[in-house]
C-alpha cells in the first residue's frame, strides 16, 4: 500500500542539506510578502504570518506536489479586501474557513483533474503576467513615506537601495559558477545583511514594514452570527476566493510538473489547500494558496521533497516567537533582489522565440491572459477568460473540418463518408453537404471517420433523418455509436445497424453525465 506521508521517506534520494537551505531561503523571502499582502488588505500583520506558517506546513505534509510552496498569497488576500472593509475581520475568517470548506469538497469529488484543460498559450500568458507582477511589487519598494504622503526614493537613499539590490542581483547571478553548494538567495540576503549591519548603512528594513514578533496561532471561533444572512454574505466571497485558490495552486502545480519531469496530484493538493484554509479561519490565519515565486525559490535552490517546504513552515513560527529582533533588521533590498531574480526566472521568455511560430490566435490569447493578469491582478479571471477563448477557437477550427466524401456505387446508391466531429459548431456545415431534393432513393451516410460529439449533432441527424423520410427516400446511417441510435428519434426506420463494426462511445448528454 501506498504510503499517505513521505516525509522522510530514505526510498528516494533525497539531499538534506538542499532540502534544508532552500525552506530557510523562502522563509526569507515569504516573511515580507506575507506581511505586505496582510497590510494591502487591512489585516493585522500577524494574521499574514499565521497564514504563511499554516498554509506553508499543511499543504507541504498533505498536498499532493513536493517542492511546492502555499502562504499567505495576495491573489487570494485582495478577493477579502472588500469584506474587510464592510464587515470586518470576524467575516473574513468565517469567509476563510467556508472557502477551505469548498476546496476540500473540489479533491473529495476529484474536480481538480480540470485544470489539465488549461491550454499552453493560457500557461504562458499566467506566468509572464504573473512574473510582472512579482517584478512590478518589488518596484514599489522603491517608494517612502514623507508627511503622510508616498513618493519615490530620491538622492542617496534610492542610490543605496538600488546598490545593495544590484549586489544581491549580482551575487545570485555569479555564484552558481563558483558553487552550487548553498542556495545563492540565501547567501546574497546574509551578505547584504552583513553588508548593512557593517557598515551601519540606513535603508529600509522588514521592521518599516510591520513587527513580527508574536505568538502561537491562537484558537479563535469566528464571531458572526450562525445565520443564512451571514452566509448570504460570506459564501460569494469564500467562492471566489476558493477559486482563485485552487485556479493559482493547480496552474503552480501544472509548472512544477513541468519543471521536475513528475506528476502532482491536484485532487489531493485540493483538499490539502481547503484543510489548511480551514485551519486558518479558525486559528487567525488570512488564508492564502501557492505561491509561484517561493515556490519558484525553493525549486532553484534545489528542493525537490516535502521537507523544504516544512522547514520553511517552522521557520516562519520561530521567526513569530524568538527570531523576529534578528529578522526584523533584513534589508529590504536584499529581499527586493531576490524577488527580481525570481521574477525573471518565472517569465517564460522561450514564449518570444516561438511567437512567430505559434498560430495567431494562440498568440492572442496568451497576450489576452497577461494583460487582464497584470492589469486586473484576478489570476483567475485571467485563466477563464483564455480557456474561454481558446475552447471557442477551437470549435471554430473543428467546425470547418467537417468534410464529406461523395460517391454513386454501381447499384445506383449515394454514399456520403464524413470525415471530422459532427458537434454544435460543425452542425451547419454537415447539413450543408446534402443534397435532399437530388440525391437518388436510396443514400448512404457512413461515420467510420466521424464521431457524434454532442446533443446538437444527434439533433441535426434527427432533421436530417426527417428530410429524407418526407422526401420518400430511404436513408441508411452507418458506423454510429449505440448511444446515438438511442437517441435518435427515426432510429426504426432509417438505420442499418452493423453490430460487429459500430463504434462504442458515449454522447455527451445530461442523461449519460
């Protein structure tokens, strides 16, 4: 039997030290974000950092892709945004757990395998606008507050942090050559650390951000009231929020995939993700899901297992408990430096060497997806609005593919063979190709080369079958799946049924489904 946790499974080859250095990298790199994401939406910054601890330890125990990192994400902190501000933060976490609740019911029905119909250029367009994002995040570092009003760094404070963040750059740029032994983030935030600490250099550090010092995630039963209207007023949010979610973890899941040349589980990833939200609306938690970026830093440091991403988990706890006086003084620049890099290793920049030789309407819509990305920051707006596109062009495409082979035999009997899917897109075109009035008395349509996909293909040959029979001709349908000749309504009196040859498939119908 296969086992559910493989934490320190010694069956694989699995290098501790990697798996050890990369969570401490992303711990590094998750503490800010985390924060930052918690005060865009008007959370207490603590509520971030339980977020990052919960989602980052269960989904890495549970979930169903090792080397992936969850936390307390911005796509899922903005959908919140909203409640918090007409409601509160007792709605938030009721909204926080039902959104769990949601996700864990998508992996126990095995609804997560529908993220596989996310087509490649949708891919494409989620990651680069995902990495401008992550790039143009960093770039609000560059800003300060003076007089209650945020403008951009200027004179010797913008040229140090544009120079620490240039050395951070550079050392995870050089250091790969001279040695793969650590994590290059992780040294390039310890030497800009050492750099600042120093040489007593004043820039801005985690602590202008928000103090992280804290304690255990406390039990904490959301305070609304047990009512239909409040779930009237949490459920719309909990959806999206749940969708958004999972849409973000199983495209994340997808990449890693890719990447690792392994196969994740996204229905257990699902119900990893839901637990821990879950969790998180009961234990002061804002929720979240994958992160790309962590995750992106965990897989370049070389982490392929569970155990990264449970270091990084415990990490973010000490951190809460004993390490934040240490924490508190890391330079943001470091951090920004990190991110950039990370941003830059997301794009997919192979895209621009294959954009001459994609179809136009793949370009399209990889554009389409990046631009509501960047522009909207709804990831999975983004990704619906592709599939969308992309499921239209397709029917479209495969509409114009039907085609017909026509031919009188010797005893006098039109044949028509159909080559391509008979479904609602095609159905004009097929019953374009006939020729009623003219055809002899006897005709022949044969679906050796052609499939019924849908109900408006089963009611197309309906009329079809109509026609033929009010015009007093004899009309033979061959090579049809048993399901079809179910539902076709002049079955009796039209079909020749070979039983040896007949394909079997089923038709897409509310019946059969």
């Amino acid at each position: 039997m296969k086992p559910f946790l493989r934490l320190f499974d010694f069956s694989q080859k699995i290098d501790y030290k990697k798996e050890i250095l990369a969570g401490l990298t992303v711990a590094m790199t998750m503490v800010p974000e985390s924060l930052s994401f918690a005060i865009l939406a008007g959370f207490p910054p603590l509520v971030g950092l339980y977020a990052a601890f919960l989602m980052g330890l269960v989904t890495a125990v549970l979930g169903g892709r090792p080397g992936m990192v969850s936390g307390g994400a911005g796509a899922t902190a903005v959908v919140l945004i909203a409640l918090m501000q007409s409601h509160g933060l007792e709605y938030v976490f009721a909204a926080v757990a039902l959104a769990g609740i949601l996700q864990i019911l998508v992996g126990v029905f095995k609804l997560g395998k529908f993220i596989r119909l996310v087509p490649q250029p949708v891919m494409y367009g989620f990651v680069n606008g995902l990495a401008v994002i992550i790039f143009m995040s960093q770039v609000e570092q560059f800003k300060t507050v003076v007089n209650g009003e945020t403008t951009w760094l200027s004179g010797t404070p913008l040229y140090i942090m544009a120079g620490l963040v240039a050395l951070t750059i550079a050392i995870i740029v050089l250091l790969p050559r001279i040695t793969k032994a650590v994590p290059p983030s992780l040294v390039a935030i310890l030497v800009v650390f050492g750099v600042v600490a120093g040489f007593g250099i004043d820039t801005k550090v985690v602590k202008d951000i928000a103090s992280v010092s804290g304690s255990l995630p406390p039990f904490h039963f959301p305070q609304v009231p047990l009512s239909l209207e409040t779930l009237q007023i949490i459920f719309p949010y909990a959806l999206i929020m749940a969708g958004v979610g999972l849409t973000e973890s199983l495209l994340t899941l997808n990449l890693v995939d890719e990447i690792t040349g392994t196969r994740g589980n996204g229905n257990r990833e699902s119900v990893a993700q839901g637990t821990a939200n879950l969790l998180n609306g009961f234990f002061f938690g804002m929720g979240g899901c994958a992160m790309i970026a962590q995750t992106l830093v965990n897989l370049s440091a070389g982490a392929r297992a569970r155990l990264a991403g449970i270091i990084a988990a415990l990490t973010i706890l000490v951190i809460i408990l004993v390490g934040a006086p240490f924490i508190e003084r890391v330079p943001m620049a470091a951090l920004v430096g990190v991110m950039v890099m990370v941003s830059i290793g997301t794009f997919e920049w192979i895209s621009f060497r294959i954009i001459n030789k994609m179809p136009r309407h793949d370009v399209f819509v990889g554009i389409l997806v990046a631009t509501v990305t960047i522009w909207l920051h709804n990831l999975a707006l983004a990704v619906l609005i592709g599939v969308i596109i992309s499921a239209l062009v397709f029917a479209w495409e495969s509409a114009k593919r039907i085609r017909a082979r026509k031919y009188v035999d010797e005893n006098g009997v039109k044949h028509y063979e159909l080559y391509g899917p008979l479904f609602f897109g095609s159905v004009a075109a097929f019953t374009e190709k006939f020729d009623v009035a003219g055809d002899p008395q006897e005709v022949v349509i044969d679906f050796k080369d052609s499939r019924v996909a849908d109900m408006s293909g089963i009611e197309a040959l309906n009329k079809l079958t109509d026609r033929y029979q009010k015009a007093g001709k004899k009309l033979h349908l061959r090579h049809l799946s048993p399901d079809c000749l179910l539902l076709l309504k002049n079955a009796d009196a039209v079909i020749d049924v070979n039983i040896l040859e007949d394909p079997h498939y089923a038709i897409v119908t509310d019946k059969l489904a």
